[in-house]
C-alpha cells in the first residue's frame, strides 16, 4: 500500500503567480475545446460513419434516418460517457487527496465493488433484469459501501492509512461474494458478464435522468471541497490551525464520491483507471491545488473515457470492444508505469 506524507506546507499555500494561473486558465480553455471536439467524434463515429455536417442536421435540423441515430442512440450513449466521465474523475481525485494517495481511486476504497455486489444481489436473488433497476440496487451499493468505510475507517479518527486498509478488507470480502454468488448461480453470471466490465452501448435517456441529480449533487460537493481538501494535504495539526472541520470534510469527501461513483457505476458498470490515471496526470502540471485539479479531471476524464469508446468502436467493426476493456488496456500499463516512477523517486 501507496501511502504518501503530507506535503510541505509552503509548497501548498504558496500562491501561484499570475503567469502561471494564466497558463493554467489557458490549458482549462483548450481541454474544453479538446472535449468538445471528442464529444462530435462520439457522435459521429459508430457501426455508421457520418460527416460532422450530418451529425450537426441529425442534431438541429433533420427529422430522418440520421436524426434518429444521432438523437436516439448515439447522443444518449456520448452523453453518459460525458458524464460518467466527469464523475469518475472528480471521485478519483478527491479520493486521492483524501486518503493523501495519488494512486488511490475508487476501486481501491471498493466502491466500485458494493455496486457490483449490489447488483449481483439484485439479479440472484431478487430477479432484477432490467437496466433500470440494476441502477438503483448499484447506487445503494455503493453507498452502503461509503458508509461501512467511514465506520471502519475510524468515523471521526479516520487517518488516510485507516481509509485504505478498510478500503482494501471491504474489497476482498466483496470480491469473494462476488465470486461465490456467480459461480453458484449461472443466471447471474451469464448476466454479469456484459454488466461488469463497463460499458456505454446500454445507453438512454432514461438512465441519464436517473443518475442526473445525484451526479450533479456529488459534482457541486466535490468541487466545494477544494480548499479545505488543499489544507488536509498539509496535515492535520495545520490543517486545523487553519480553521479546516477535518471530520467534516472527510465525511463529505466520502459522501461526493460515494455519490459520483455510486452513480457512474450503476449507469454503465465499473470502469477502471480512469479515477486513477486522470487526476494524477493532471496533478503533474497543475501542482497540488485541488482548486484546479478538479476543473481539470472533470473536463479530461470524459475526453479519455470517450475517446476510448470510440476507439472500441473503431477497431472491432462491425462489432466492438466495450469502454471498460479499452480504458484497462490503456490504464494498466500507465498505473505500472507510475509505480516504477514513484520507487524510482523515493530510492
């Protein structure tokens, strides 16, 4: 286990200077574009290629063949990618600084895992078989999940060390159900297989409505966190003398995730990597200022998850590759990647 010491203070509180928060402002900007432009992509590219001019008719303007692919299928599928790419990476972050860990996401505290345990729940025992209901078995998941790590995390003692080491006994414990209940049960596991490794192709409007208000709760909390997330980096004894409630803040930096991942995990399944790799990229040229690594992850997290799923559209044609497979091709690599940079730093 990953578990970095607190920073140094002057690092942290250190204002940035004007050239470089312009820079930053200006890298926001063009990541903006960036997604804006993979966005168009998500919609134009499928088992059917269309120029970006009848995607903007299918849009805006025609009624007819395209319209109904782009409005029916495709709009709806870019649109969760968007925003489970958002939640993913502003769950990842904030998780990372809670637990002061930049290898940390949410599959290391098993969020991920209480909504893949929920769901299989749902379909074993309660005959669940539709998207709809997989969602709501998931989230409660999940957050069920957030809570039993807060308890065993120590609740108003919770320490980063105590957050990780619950994270990883609540992941092994699930991770066994979740085998036992799959190789006990043939239903379940025949309907598992295409739920667990992720995916955008089950995609509607119906799904996207019920996952919107808790992806924007969790996203407004995320983003409110910054500052006081800034002065944990530094420690408990400063943060405190900086006015910071740490119980408070850890408490509701559980709650955004739980929220954001639970969410994103229900709607298209449990993507990996994502959390991870973003939020740490980001952090190398941005620094340790929460208050830009969350814009940054919330915009570059959807541009990686979507340009994957086309990239799984792309290479599998006619057929394709689901978003989880593609982002845990790219993601492990680069996570082993970090790691060896990290030893490499500490020796």
């Amino acid at each position: 286990m990953l578990v970095d010491s607190p920073p140094e203070p002057r690092a942290e509180s250190a204002p940035a200077p004007p050239k470089r928060r312009a820079t930053r402002s200006i890298g926001l900007l063009v990541s903006v574009l960036v997604l804006l432009l993979v966005f168009l992509t998500s919609i134009a590219v499928g088992a059917k290629s269309m120029s970006m001019d009848q995607v903007w008719h299918g849009l805006f303007e025609d009624s007819g063949t395209y319209g109904d692919v782009v409005v029916g299928e495709r709009l709806a599928r870019t649109l969760l990618g968007l925003l489970a790419g958002v939640a993913l990476g502003l769950s990842g972050a904030v998780l990372q600084a809670l637990t002061r860990n930049p290898l940390a996401d949410p599959g290391l505290l098993g969020i991920n895992l209480g909504a893949s345990a929920a769901v299989v729940t749902a379909i074993s025992f309660f005959g669940v078989t539709s998207l709809s209901g997989y969602v709501w078995f998931a989230f409660v998941g999940a957050a069920l999940v957030g809570v039993l790590l807060y308890i065993l995390g120590g609740a108003r003692g919770a320490t980063p060390v105590r957050l990780a080491l619950a994270g990883t006994a609540i992941s092994a414990a699930l991770y066994g159900y979740l085998q036992a209940v799959m190789i006990t049960d043939g239903a379940a596991l025949n309907k598992m297989r295409f739920w667990t490794v992720g995916s955008l192709a089950s995609a509607n409007m119906d799904t996207i409505k019920q996952v919107l208000p808790f992806l924007v709760i969790g996203t407004v909390l995320a983003l409110s966190l910054a500052r006081p997330l800034n002065a944990m980096a530094m420690g408990d004894d400063t943060a405190r003398a900086l006015g910071a409630h740490l119980t408070r803040t850890r408490a509701l930096s559980m709650a955004a995730a739980t929220l954001l991942c639970g969410a994103a995990t229900a709607a298209c399944g449990p993507i990996v990597f994502v959390g991870l790799m973003v939020p740490h990229i980001v952090r190398s040229f941005t620094g340790p200022d929460m208050r830009w690594i969350l814009p940054y992850a919330a915009v570059l997290s959807p541009v990686l998850l979507l340009g994957a799923d086309v990239v799984g559209r792309v290479v599998a044609r006619p057929s394709e590759l689901q978003v989880g497979i593609v982002t845990a091709v790219i993601g492990a690599p680069v996570f082993i990647l970090l790691v060896r940079r990290r030893k490499l730093a500490q020796l």
